[in-house]
C-alpha cells in the first residue's frame, strides 16, 4: 500500500478498524464452513478454527499497521492525552505558555525585520540585472558615489548598461493656500528607465528636460497623484508652483513602483524632477551622485565590472588631478540593499535567541520538577509495556504542544512589537512591516524547534525510571536523585548566565541611548521650524569653474535683497520671535565647509587652514537658539554675499563650536 493511502487511513481510523474486523471474521468464518464441510460439528468446527487462526487482536493489530502509519496513530493518541494532562495541571501550562510566548513573540518581532530587509525581495523585474555604480579609492576600499563629471563619461562611454542614470534627495515646498512640503528625488535620464517605471500618464523624464534651463518639469507618484488631484486623469500640464520655480507636470508613474536611493527603497518618495548638470558640476572634484545602472540582456556583472574598470582608467589619464587613485565598483542592488544592515540585524537576532533560550530553560526547569507529580502515571505505563521510546515521544508531544499553544499569543506579541517599531523606527522602512508569509513560516518552526529543545531534557530524565521504586513509591513524593538534582543546577545555572548577558546588554544600550538623548546640540531646539527653498538654477547663481578642485558659485546681487525681504516678513509673523536663513538646516547632518587663514597664521599649507562650516548665515540664527555665542554680534548675510571670496577679510563668529 502506498504512502499516500497510509496516511490517508490514519484519519479513517474507525472505518478501517470495522473493515479489519469484519475481514478477520469473514475469513474465520470460511474456515468454519470449510470444517463442517468435512463432517464437522458447528461448535467444534469453530474451536478448530479459532485456535488454527490464532489471536485475533494481534492479526488487528498486524492488520492495522500495514494500512496505517503507526507513528501518525501514536501521535494522535499522544496529543489526546497531552490535552488531557495539560488541562489537568492549568497552573502550570499557563505558566509555561506566557514564558513561551514571550521569547518567541520577541524573535518574531525582529525576524519581521529580517524578512522585510534581508528576505523580502526588490520589486523590480530582473533585479538580478541592476547594479549601483560606486567610485571606489584604489588604496581605501571603501565605495563612494561618483563624480558629476566622470558619470558622464560612464553613461557615454560604456558598451554594459541598458539604462544607467543617476538620483539625489529633492524637496518642493508649493506656495499655495496650504502650503506642503513634498519629499523627492532630482534624477538623470535612465534612473527611472533602469528601475522599470511605467507611467501611467504622460511620460517620464528625457534626457532634454535634464539640459540646463529645461528642468521645470515633474513626474508624480501614484500617490501624490490620488492625494492632491483625486485621480484627476487631466493632470498632464498643470503646474505646481514652488516658491521661485514653478514645475510641469508631465507623468505619472503607476502604484506598484517604489523607488530605490541611498542603498534603500524610498516608498516616501512623490516626486521627481530633471538633474540639472552645469558648468561648475562637470568641474567639481566632488562625489555625491547616487547611480543606478540595468544590465544588458547576457552582460555578466564580471564583463561589466571589466568595462567601468576600462573606462576608469581612461579618465584616471585624462584628468589624473581628478581622477588618480580612483575606481569603479559594481555592486547588485540586492546586496547595496542589505549591506548596511544584514550584520546589525544579524546580531540583533542572535541578542534576542538568548531571550528565547532563557524561556526554555525555565520551561525546562517547569518540567523537571513536574516529573515529580508524574512517578505513579509513569511507574503504570511502563509496567502495561510502555518502552523508552515510547515514553520520549509522549514528553516531547507535550513539549511541543506547549510551544504551539503559545505560538498565537506570540503572534500577537510580535504584531505589537512591529506597531511599535512602526511607530517609533527611524526611517519608512519600519512602517512597511507585517506579518507575512515567511513570518508566520518562522514562528510555527520556531515554535516546533522550541518545543524539542526545552522538552528534550525532561524527557530523557523522565524516561530513566527505576520501576520498582516508583511502584514502591506509590506515587507519593520522592526526593530527587542525584542526576535530576544535576539537571536542575545546569538549568539554574544556564538561566542565571543568559539573563546576566541579557542584562549586561541592555545595561550598556540603555546607557548609550541616555547619553545620545543627553547630548547638548549647543542651542535650544525648542520651537524651532525649518523649511526648504528651491531657487532656479542660473538665476541667482553664477557659475565661476573650479578653485582647487572645489565649485565656485557667485550669487546674484538679487539673492541678498530677496533674502532680507523674505525675513523680515518672516520676522513679523505672529508668533515668530526671530528668523535665519542657513546653507544647511542644524542638526541636518549636511555639512558645507570652507577654509579661513588666521590673519596671525602663515598662508602657506593646508595644515596652517582651519576648517569651518560655510558662511551663509543671517541675523537670528546665533541669536535665537540660546547658547552658542559666545562674544561679537551676528554678521548680516547680506554684507557677507556682497563681499568677493577673497578680496575681503570674513568676520569670524563665535560660537561654541569654533571655542
């Protein structure tokens, strides 16, 4: 008989037993009639044939593991009477239950994360093909963005890519009734394309709208398209007017795409807009482009990486002040994606393992001692011919019908624990957590596996009875031998050193985080407000080339009068006690430095240059948050843009960060 119908059998246990039964008696009575054929009598025709067949109960039996899976049998039976047992003793499964919920809820909270991270793959076709395009130092491995310039060359020069472009972080405040502040991204023709993005409507970005002076055009994202138009399906050539720019729109990409910059997905981003590249961008030494490249259809990542190293050291020989030192590395999106990430995850889930381990051992010790109230139950089976084994199977039964009973509360457990990551998480990438297939997958394996190992230990000790002193015994209360007594300390000992690592690390967390949370920033961050303001390319800027590798942009003589206007209006605003305008928001992590010389300082060598944040500041923003001046008055922004990088002396301001 096949496997399939053994197992099927399993759960026809009564009809197959009638079927056995009515088949022992029929081929009994065959044999009766055959005897009383040959001048029998009936009823001595039926004692020869009982005692010629033998016992009936063991033919059943036979019978009935030739058509069942005898272990399937006993493992229904052993879950029958684990119910039983476990029903009886309500203290303690329910003791031993939230101990089991806890740990696993815990560890499914945090392989959540795995999953969305690490597991959970790219929703991209053929992501196997893109690749993020990273300058790399020969002498410093360590992968950097790319040069303006040398992108450049790549895109034109390589013979690899199917799509290669590029993205940067873009913000649009719109100036209307309910002013917003949209969060997106500035790309260069073949971002967009490499990622697959289909508009819905209109088109997406030409490599036209990325030359200088055609960048006022958008692409929207289903959602900002939902949000702010309801779906309007007429919303091709309208404008969103934003501060000093005003943006076409031109398309809208479908609601199945997501993003991808900074080695991560950006599911809040709702818009993009043209990379306009100037002068003073093919120039700059500086490396800050994000880029992201499809592989030809049968390109290897080897052949690539063969050709953008190719073409590096072309550019290495053209401009080796530039260029000198550098390389390219190809790196899959999919390991971009997880490479920041998969240690700290990693460890994080073998932090929490411990907490697991800690519910097993305290479960384990909950059924060690239980043995105890279990002598005479198992003093009787072993004596009605219940073998080791079967005793094992029956423990562990048990044991993993604990953890499996604590596998809904750990559920909702860990649900909560992704709320709260959701809630507080850094980062969008919290927000899109759930409790998915490959989730439930783990905790219903974690749940078995929990279950064999916190059980295995009682079991065997349990199994290792001295029959005759546990009928002795009669069941009443014995004092532990010496091996139990051995298990025990283990446990107690094992318990005590996983809760005093699980302490020693949450010890030094805690601490890390009130020292982060203590850090004083230098100036009150209380009723602070910062908004972004996009200015035209060529408008208020002029490009003037490249200082030592640097970009040099003069502003228009326009900017400071705009400025001064915008903050004294600013300024008057109910509400408003004082108002600043700065390159870089504080606390933003964008620094923009330039280099001073001391007049009593020599003005030879780099090592004599202090290095400062770049000047653009404006009355208030030293002034308001208090703390950080230290002596002097704020400079006017005004003044400091009308002098010339070099010509005038620049007043030096200050604060606590230059003390």
């Amino acid at each position: 008989m096949s496997w399939f119908k053994r197992l099927r059998n399993n759960f026809r246990g009564n009809t197959i037993s009638q079927r056995i039964s009515e088949e022992i008696e029929f081929h009994l009575e065959e044999r009766v009639d055959e005897l009383i054929e040959q001048g029998m009598s009936a009823e001595e025709a039926r004692a020869l044939a009982t005692r010629q067949f033998g016992n009936r109960t063991l033919h059943k039996e036979t019978t009935r593991e030739m058509d069942l899976l005898g272990w399937v049998e006993a493992l229904g039976k052993n879950i029958r009477y684990g119910f039983r047992m476990l029903a009886r003793d309500r203290g303690f499964t329910t003791v031993a239950v939230l101990t089991l919920a806890l740990g696993i809820g815990i560890n499914t909270s945090i392989f959540s994360l795995i999953s969305n991270r690490l597991l959970k793959p790219l929703p991209y076709k053929d992501v196997d093909r893109l690749v993020m395009v990273r300058e790399t130092r020969l002498d410093v491995p360590e992968d950097r963005t790319a040069a303006v310039s040398n992108f450049v060359a790549w895109r034109d020069r390589n013979r690899v890519f199917e799509h290669i472009g590029t993205s940067n972080d873009a913000t649009l405040s719109t100036m209307e009734e309910e002013p917003q502040r949209l969060i997106g991204l500035r790309v260069q023709y073949g971002y967009l394309e490499a990622l697959g993005a289909k508009p819905i409507l209109g088109r997406l970005i030409s490599l036209e709208d990325c030359k200088l002076g055609n960048g006022e055009v958008v692409v929207l994202s289903h959602q900002l398209w939902q949000r702010r138009y309801a779906g309007d399906r007429h919303v091709v050539g309208k404008v969103i007017p934003a501060g000093m720019r005003n943006f076409t729109i031109i398309g809208v990409l479908s609601p199945d795409f997501v993003p991808f910059s900074f080695d991560s997905l950006q599911p809040e981003v709702e818009f993009w807009i043209p990379y306009e590249f100037t002068n003073t961008h093919m120039r700059s030494h500086a490396r800050y482009l994000w880029v992201t490249a499809r592989l030809k259809d049968g390109i290897s990542l080897e052949h690539a990486q063969a050709e953008m190293t190719r073409i590096a050291s072309q550019l290495a020989k053209e401009n080796p002040e530039k260029n000198r030192g550098w390389g390219v590395t190809l790196v899959p999106i999919t390991e971009a994606a997880t490479g920041d990430v998969r240690k700290g995850l990693l460890t994080l889930q073998g932090a929490v393992g411990f907490v697991l381990l800690l519910a097993c051992a305290n479960v384990a010790g909950l059924l060690l001692a239980r043995l105890s109230s279990r002598q005479h139950e198992i003093a009787m089976r072993t004596a009605l011919g219940a073998g080791r084994g079967r005793l094992i199977f029956q423990f562990l039964t048990e044991s993993v019908m604990l953890s499996v009973l604590s596998a809904p509360l750990a559920l909702l457990i860990a649900y909560s624990g992704i709320r709260v990551l959701a809630l507080y998480g850094p980062g969008d990438n919290f927000r899109n957590l759930a409790i998915d297939h490959r989730v439930l997958a783990f905790t219903a394996l974690i749940s078995i596996l929990t279950g064999l190992v916190f059980g295995l230990i009682p079991a065997m000790q349990g199994s290792r009875r001295n029959l005759a002193a546990m009928l002795t015994d009669s069941g009443r209360a014995t004092t532990a031998g010496s091996s139990r007594q051995r298990l025990r300390s283990v446990l107690v000992v094992s318990t005590i050193a996983i809760a005093l690592v699980l302490l020693t690390g949450t010890g030094l967390m805690l601490n890390t985080f009130i020292r982060l949370v203590g850090v004083d920033p230098g100036f009150d961050t209380k009723n602070l407000l910062t908004f972004q303001l996009l200015l035209p390319t060529g408008e208020y800027f002029k490009d003037e080339g490249t200082r030592n590798g640097i970009a040099v942009v003069r502003p228009s003589p326009r900017l400071p009068l705009v400025f001064e206007q915008l903050l004294e209006r600013l300024s008057k605003l109910p509400g408003v006690q004082s108002a600043a305008i700065s390159a870089t928001p504080p606390l933003s992590g964008w620094r923009h430095q330039t280099a001073f010389t001391l007049d009593a300082s020599p003005k030879t060598g780099p090592d004599t240059q202090a290095r400062g944040r770049l000047p653009y500041r404006q009355r208030g923003l030293f002034r308001h948050p208090q703390g950080p001046t230290l002596a002097g008055s704020p400079f006017r922004f005004a003044r400091l843009l009308q002098r010339s990088l070099g010509r005038n002396r620049k007043s030096i301001h200050g604060t606590k960060i230059l003390a």
